[in-house]
C-alpha cells in the first residue's frame, strides 16, 4: 500500500499508514493524535501497542529497517471530553 487509507467524520479521522524505510514527524496540531502500530520495527515499540502523541510537541520516528504499519488516530477535543463524559471519567461542570 502506497497510499495512504483515510476515514473522516466530524469527530475523527483515521489515517491507515505504510513507511518503507524511511522517518516521519507529526507536527503539533491541536487535536488528540493516537498511533497504533500494526507492524512495528521500533526497539521498545511492539505490533499492537498504542502512543498517545502530545498535541503540543512534534513526534519523530526514525527510518527502520523495514515497513512499519500503523493507524494514526486523530481525535478533536470537543469528542474526547464528550465521551470522557459520558463514560464519566471527566466532570464537567
């Protein structure tokens, strides 16, 4: 897969992600980003783990050995306090 896989809604947007040999950075932006690797070759990183990035700091992987496969996850504010809420992990109010 060359290209990367994109699902939008309002609340979300799912990016579905191959890096042949080669880095990445994601720039601060300000929604939540998670990164879920489907493949890892990262030391320290296995398949199947999850990173939440802060969303006021760039996040750099370097170039790995071989393809690296992950979902990267961004999630507005207003949906995470939302279900936060709901959950009721968060109090509003």
């Amino acid at each position: 897969m060359s290209q990367p896989r994109i699902i939008t809604a309002s609340e979300y947007v799912i990016e579905r992600r191959v890096l042949q040999r080669r880095s990445i950075a994601l720039a601060s932006q300000p929604h939540f980003t998670l990164l879920h690797f489907l493949e890892s070759t990262y030391e320290g990183v296995p398949a199947d783990a999850t990173l939440l990035i802060n969303p006021h700091q760039t996040a750099e992987f370097p170039a790995g050995e071989s393809a690296c496969e992950f979902l990267l996850v961004r999630l507005m504010p207003k949906a995470l306090v939302e279900t936060a809420a709901r959950l009721q992990l968060y109090r509003t109010g």
